[in-house]
C-alpha cells in the first residue's frame, strides 16, 4: 500500500513502468515515527522520504538560538534534506509535527533505481524540480501583505493542524500579529 501512493505520486510526474513499480515496492522501507522525532541528514548524499501519513517542518536555529521555520509538508508529499554548507542557514532537520508514516530507501536503492531504468533520472529531475518550486513557496507568500499571505498559506497547507508559532515563523510575522489575522477572517 505504501509502494502504490508514492507511485501514485511519482506517476504525476512521469509514467511509470511495471519493472520500476515492482523495483520501487522492493527497495521500500516503512518507518513508523512519534510526534516530535527528528530526522537529520546522515552522509554526503540527499536523504529522501515520502510521507504516507502526517505531517512535518524544516527548521534551522540561528546564533541567538531561535527556531526558524522553512518548510512544511504534508501528507503525499517528498522530503528531501540535503547537506548544507555549515555556514548557511539551511533546514539542516525535520521535526515530525505528528505520529507519522514515512517510506525511505537506501542510498544504493536509490542509485539503482536511476541507473536501471529511463524514468529513474527524469523522476530525479522532476522530484527536484517540485523541490525547488516548494522551497520557493516560502518567499513567495512572504512578499504578500500578512493577511493575504495566510489565506494563500491555508490555500496550500492544513493550517489548522499546524501551531500558530510556526506558521508565523515560517510567514515570518510575529505570532500576535497572526493571532489578529485568524480573528479578522473568522
């Protein structure tokens, strides 16, 4: 079951043959994770997972020690968490906002599935592509005016299940000012 959303999801972005379905379903790992873990990059190269069930954020903490909120996704969706340059602020981990379901590969399931068959290197493309287009979410619902910019947010994420802190961290707006907006829409 697993294997079928994520190829579902994969299948919006290229068609997939049966072989790479079958591979896909075989390379699969199911880890089941508590609200509240956190996932780290480990290695030199990407670490990808897909979310069957939850929900997660990308955070990095500044010099001061303060949480800052770059992503959140959701349900159906894929994580990537690459290496960043240690002088960056990048999301450098991935908080799990609830119990979650994630599917994962290795590194050299990874490898093989791109080397083995045709779509493998244009799901890549694809996949960091949608990436990229997400990360890009963030700046772009930060240069809206605050109250135009939550009602996009809520457009595209399950506010509702998100904490205000984070969704203002993420908006980068104080949380008493989020607070006035949620009242002003109600």
């Amino acid at each position: 079951m697993n294997a079928s959303k994520l190829s579902d999801h994969l299948a919006a972005f290229y068609p997939l043959s049966t072989g790479f379905k079958t591979a896909l379903d075989q390379v699969l790992i199911r880890q089941v994770f508590k609200k509240g873990a956190l996932l780290r990059q480990s290695g030199p190269r990407p670490t990808i997972w897909f979310i069957v069930e939850g929900l997660a954020k990308a955070i990095y903490e500044d010099q001061d020690g303060k949480e800052h909120v770059t992503r959140f996704w959701k349900q159906g969706q894929v994580m990537l968490l690459a290496n960043g340059n240690t002088h960056m602020m990048t999301a450098d981990r991935i908080v799990l906002l609830e119990d979650s379901v994630l599917t994962t590969m290795t590194s050299a399931s990874i490898l093989f599935l791109y080397h083995s068959f045709p779509e493998g290197p244009k799901l890549s493309s694809k996949i960091l592509l949608d990436d990229r287009n997400q990360g890009e979410l963030k700046s772009f619902l930060c240069s809206l005016p605050a109250q135009q910019a939550y009602r996009q947010f809520q457009q595209v994420f399950p506010a509702r299940r998100l904490m205000l802190k984070d969704i203002a961290s993420y908006l980068e707006i104080s949380p008493g000012r989020l607070s006035e907006i949620r009242k002003s829409l109600r």
